[in-house]
C-alpha cells in the first residue's frame, strides 16, 4: 500500500495524468490556469503582522461555538514541534480550541483533510512546516471539506508548489517567510504565479495561420497596393506570434529554473515567534523554541554558517534586546495530547478554563520560585555535542567537525588529541568523566584553554564555537546533578529532539522481520507495519513536544540518552564507511550504500544526520582535503519495508543553502512512470524506493546526474 508507481499524490504540482483517480504531480507540468489557488501573504511586511491576521482569523472562527474548530497539523520534525509550542500556548491565551495532530507526510495531510467531510465543527487548518508542496486546494475539493474551512499554512521548505501561489484562492493561505526573495534578480527566484497573457495559449484571432492569411489576401483585398497592406499585417501577426512563443519558452525556463533546487527559508518557529511577540508580552520559553528550531536547522545543514548568524542576531538577539518585558515563561498548557479526529471531542483543546486541558497529561505547575530562576544568554558555546551532560572526549569523538579536524578515525589523530588534552592541561582524570565530575578550574577556563591552544592542532576558533541561547535552567538542574542540568544550549537542546524524533521502536528492527504482522499466506502485513510506525511517530512527537521547553528533568535525561545513542551509531556507522573506502564518486555528488545499518537508520531523520556527518568529517572540516566539495547521498537497505531509502545532504556555499537532490528525484520519476517508491516526505532530498526498482532508478539517476 505504500510503495506504487504513480499511486499516491506524492510528488508536488499539479495538471499531468491522473492515475488511480489521483494526480501524478510534476511542478513544471504543473503550469495550469484558471483554477483556485493559494493567496501568500509575505510575513516579513510590517514585521509579519500577516500573522496577526490568521490569528484573529482563528479566534473569530471558534466564537460562538464549544467545539473543537481549529485543527493543527504539525510536521514530525524538530521545527513542528517548536512551531506547535509557540501556537498552542498563543491560541491557549486566546482561548481557542484546538487539536493537534503530527503529519510525517503529504499523504497523512491527504488523510487528515478527507476527514474534514464529516467534521463540520472544524473551521480553519493550520499546517506546521509542512503543505505548501501540496496542492491544498485541489485536495479539498475532492475531500468534499466544508466550503467555510480554510487552511493557513506556515512552512520553511522550499521552494512552493508555483501553481499553488495564485490570488485566485479564497481557501488557502500561505505565509511566505523567506529572506531570499527580497532579492527578485536572485537565483532561482520566484516567477509571477498569475501572469495570464503568458499562461494562455494563442487565441484564435491571434493565432491564424499563413493559410487563413493568404486567403484573406486575395479575397479581401483590391489591387497590389491593398495585397501589399494584407502581406506586412500577415507578418506583424507572426512576429507577434513568435515573440509571444518566445516568451512562453522564457517563463518555462525559468519555472524549471525555480524548481531546480531545494532549501530551507525562514523556520515556521521563528515565523510564529514574530507573531507571538505581538499577540502578548514577549516569553522566553517562545524564545527558546524559536532559537532550538533554528539552530536545528543549521545542525542538519540545511542553513549555512552566515545565514544563521544573520537570523540569530537579527530575529531573536535584537528582539530579546530590545525587549523590556520579556516574561519568564509562556505559561501555556505543560502537554497538549495527541489527538486525531474521532475521539474524545473534550481532548486537545485550550480555553481560559484549565479544567478543559485533560487529566491524562496534565502537568502541575511548577513552583513561580524554580520557573523564575530560568534565563536565556546569547553567547558563543562550543560546538561539542552534549558536553555538558557527556565527557569531554566521548563529546569530541562523536563531533564532526574535532573528529574531521583531527582526524579522529585515524591512529596519529588519537595521539595528536590526547597532546592537546596534555598540552591544554586538561588530565585524564578529567576528560574522561562526566562534566560535572570535573574539577572546577577546568570547567571555567576549559573554552579558554581550547581558544588558545587549538590552533597548533588545526583547530579554528571560528568553527570551534558557535553562538548561540543558553537556557539556564536553575534550581531545576539539581534533580539530576551528574547531567549538569543547570544550562542547556540551544544546540544541545536540538540534537535532544533529533535523538527522541528519530526513535525506531525495536518490535520494528531489522534483525527481527519473522516477528512482525503477517497476513495470510505468511507475507509481511505492509499495512500493520505502517500502522505501528506512524503511532510510534506520534508518540515520539509528543515526547519532544514535552521535552523542548526543559522543564522536565526526566524527559531531559531520557532525551540526552537517546541522542547520545543516536551519536555514537553515526560515528560507528561513518568510520566503518571509511574504513571499508564504501564512498563512491559519481559525477556530481558522493554516495554510499549500506545493505545492513542499525535499525535507526530506518528514521530519515537519523541517516540525514549520518549524510552530514560524513559531509563534514570527509571533506569540509577534513585538513587538506584533495576532493572538492560536493552534494553527498547515503543510501540503506530497510529490511523492514524492503526498500532503500536515500538521503541527500549538499555542502553550504557561503549564503547559497539549495539542494539539488529533489530536482534530480524528479527527473527520475519523471523517466520511468513504473517505479514503486515513496516521495511524500516534507524534505525534497529524502526518497524512498523499493528493492526490486532499485538498480533501474540508480541508473536513471547516475544518467541523469
């Protein structure tokens, strides 16, 4: 049921066959006019108070009534989680209901608005980093949706289904929050979605042949004078003809010029953060989610070094800044449940009465004293993952850039860390131990002590730190003393909800496929697996929704677990590619294909970290490197689904942070219609393929790339 050629609306676009009674979307044969389609509303006008708007849109469409009428669909990804804290707590001060459901794909969006039908309490959609790929309008119609729903949809992926982005849509209404396109003269910028006199084919009177010309010569006209007049009209009208064709192959061009590459504009947190600073005094818990889901970004490389400095600074510094009444905490609910349409109507809502939120997960609120302890610094941290809650070696063993730097994998890279442990005098005793087991000196002087001796070593101070918010989290952190909960970066924070995020439930391993749901005749229940996947998706969404705002020390250590699990498997898994030279060389990018990885690679999100990972240890931070910099794929086998999923990951060039991998996926399902593949994931650079159309999709792609 997953996997079949042309069976599911999972590419983006619009226009093109219809197979099974849905649509075979292609963006640049997507180019149609005349139908509905998106409003977008540029947030980055009058400091987006376009998102003022959707707000009262939303309180205005629950007044009057008690049920349940906005629906959230959340991205199952870091930036969904902090984008629904920020929402749920603003519309919980407005006292809107709502529900909230996480999505991993268009296809659950799909889902989820075919549902609508019978809902008609439901009046507005909100769609968390994820639906502007997806013709939202057209898939409405056919779910048969009330005609008074609307959906709002606040995304970072780019770039935008084009044919989605006309005024003609009173349905639809997409938030555009992309610095990019404040440059129109920019590559890949963004054609007019509503130029018509392009769009239409020649008309009728415009379009005569010579013949109808010819004919209207000779009988039309008296004499060589008047045949002459007829001649050169003949030719002004195929002139016009040929320049109006011109034209047509010059907006073509740059339509598949814009959908050439993917990227990642503005952080749907951050969007709703600039909301939420107008809609009630500012809060440093919205700071905070704001701030984790940005540098998460930038962690999973999809913002580059520049353009997250410069949205730091300017989005979240300046603004904490110049910010007098900056409150201590949001105070929204402390979990909001997972609920999806059928159950209990009482579950996911918020009002100005706490008894609504349900007992079920309902948290009491902490002390005013613990909660008025927490503060936020902006300030340059080092880029050690978890060193705080880990020991500082197991911390730079497992960090791509002192492992790439350093050379880690290799013997003499061993040594070269251990003299600089030696030479910064830091003992073994220390390195070796918790954080917070260290001996006070070195934890107050260990940055200066890397500042000043890293760069005999080849370590830049540059790319040893990154700047960045520090939550201190106060009398909170002495529940668990040995994981030095007291402060908690930002970065830290992230690669916290990547490791819950991306946990694979061990009923579903690889190295135990005879234990999993069969249907009759002993063949794997494709359909019960996908089941239990997306439940235990969910469950992991609300892990990290629990987890982000830091407020919950066992959530915490549970979460530092799990990314130091996640950690070490990508370490593990990158030096064995290393070692066995597995990297590949195509023509435009590196690749690497894995038949047996550890079941949690089987998580895109987890095998995306392994691609920049391996981007980095093997050439961007790798000293000397002889190879230029390219885009690099990470290809496994999932045993459970019986397919290869593949991930894309392209090096940052200075502010350029496109990816080209998306294009080229398209290109391939474009030349062979037959392939049984997955492609509704919200990140363009992540497909999935089954194992018998593998070899025939590589080929295509090797072709074409």
């Amino acid at each position: 049921a997953l996997l079949a050629p042309r069976s599911r609306p999972l590419l983006w676009g619009r226009g093109g066959k219809r197979v099974q009674g849905r649509r075979a979307d292609l963006p640049e044969e997507g180019i149609q006019s005349g139908l509905p389609r998106m409003v977008v509303r540029n947030v980055r006008e009058d400091e987006g108070r376009a998102l003022l708007e959707m707000l009262d849109a939303l309180r205005l469409g629950s007044m009057g009534s008690n049920a349940i009428t906005v629906r959230i669909l959340a991205a199952n990804d870091h930036d969904g989680v902090c984008s629904t804290q920020i929402l749920v707590s603003v519309l919980h001060k407005k006292g809107v209901k709502y529900t909230v459901v996480p999505v991993s794909g268009n296809t659950e969006i799909i889902e989820q608005l075919q549902q609508l039908e019978e809902e008609t309490e439901v009046r507005s959609v909100v769609l968390l980093n994820c639906g502007a790929s997806l013709d939202l309008q057209q898939q409405m119609e056919e779910s048969a949706a009330p005609a008074n729903v609307k959906c709002y949809v606040i995304d970072a992926h780019r770039p935008f289904l084009l044919a989605n982005m006309s005024k003609r849509s009173d349905r639809v209404v997409v938030y555009d929050d992309d610095p990019r396109l404040e440059d129109p003269t920019a590559p890949g910028a963004r054609p007019p979605a509503d130029d018509e006199d392009e769009d239409e084919a020649l008309s009728d009177d415009d379009g005569a042949g010579a013949e109808d010309g010819e004919a209207h010569v000779w009988e039309g006209e008296a004499g060589a004078a008047g045949a002459a007049a007829a001649v050169d009209r003949i030719a002004r009208k195929r002139h016009r003809q040929e320049d109006r064709i011109e034209k047509q192959k010059r907006k073509r061009q740059r339509i598949n010029d814009y959908y050439l590459s993917s990227y990642c504009a503005m952080p749907a947190a951050v969007s709703l953060f600039k909301m939420a600073r107008q809609a009630a005094p500012a809060s440093q818990d919205l700071l905070w989610a704001a701030a984790v889901s940005l540098v998460g970004y930038h962690e999973l490389g999809h913002i580059g070094k520049l353009e997250y400095d410069r949205l730091a600074w300017e989005e979240l510094k300046e603004p904490l800044d110049r910010t007098d009444d900056f409150t201590l905490s949001s105070a929204p609910p402390s979990s909001v449940p997972s609920t999806d349409p059928g159950t209990d109507p009482s579950q996911g809502m918020a009002s100005d009465d706490e008894s609504t939120i349900p007992t079920a997960r309902r948290r009491l609120p902490r002390s005013s004293a613990a909660l008025g302890k927490q503060k936020l610094k902006f300030e340059a941290e080092f880029r050690l993952m978890l060193y705080k809650h880990w020991t500082l070696e197991e911390s730079m063993l497992h960090s791509s850039y002192f492992y790439g730097a350093l050379e880690l994998h290799r013997d003499k890279g061993i040594r070269s860390l251990k003299n600089f442990f030696a030479t910064a005098g830091i003992s073994p005793s220390a390195y070796k131990q918790l954080y917070s087991g260290m001996p006070m000196p070195i934890r107050k002087t260990i940055q200066k002590k890397f500042s000043e001796h890293g760069k005999a070593y080849g370590l830049s101070k540059e790319k040893m730190f990154l700047q960045q918010f520090v939550r201190d989290l106060g009398p909170l952190g002495d529940a668990k003393q040995a994981l030095w909960l007291q402060e908690i970066s930002s970065s830290d924070a992230a690669h916290i909800l990547f490791g819950v995020l991306g946990t694979v439930p061990a009923s579903l391993s690889g190295t135990r496929v005879d234990l999993l749901p069969q249907v009759e005749g002993g063949r794997r229940d494709t359909a019960a697996i996908s089941e239990i996947e997306r439940e235990a998706m969910k469950e992991n969404f609300w892990r990290a929704f629990d987890t982000i705002l830091c407020k919950d020390p066992a959530a915490l250590e549970t979460g530092i677990k799990e990314a130091v699990e996640v950690a070490k498997a990508v370490q593990s898994l990158g030096r064995f590619i290393k070692d066995t030279k597995a990297m590949n060389k195509s023509s435009r990018f590196f690749w690497c294909k894995v038949e047996q990885p550890p079941h949690m690679f089987r998580h895109h999100l987890s095998l995306r970290r392994l691609a920049v990972w391996l981007l980095h240890v093997l050439f961007i931070d790798r000293p000397k490197s002889e190879e230029k910099e390219r885009p690099m794929m990470v290809i496994v086998r999932d045993a459970v689904r019986e397919t290869y999923l593949c991930v894309g990951a392209t090096p940052n060039k200075m502010s350029d942070d496109r990816d080209e991998f998306g294009h080229l996926f398209r290109s391939v399902l474009r030349a062979d219609r037959t392939l049984k593949y997955r492609y509704d994931f919200f990140d363009k650079s992540c497909i999935e393929i089954a194992c018998d159309d593998f070899d025939r999709f590589w080929e295509i792609l090797t072709d074409t790339a």
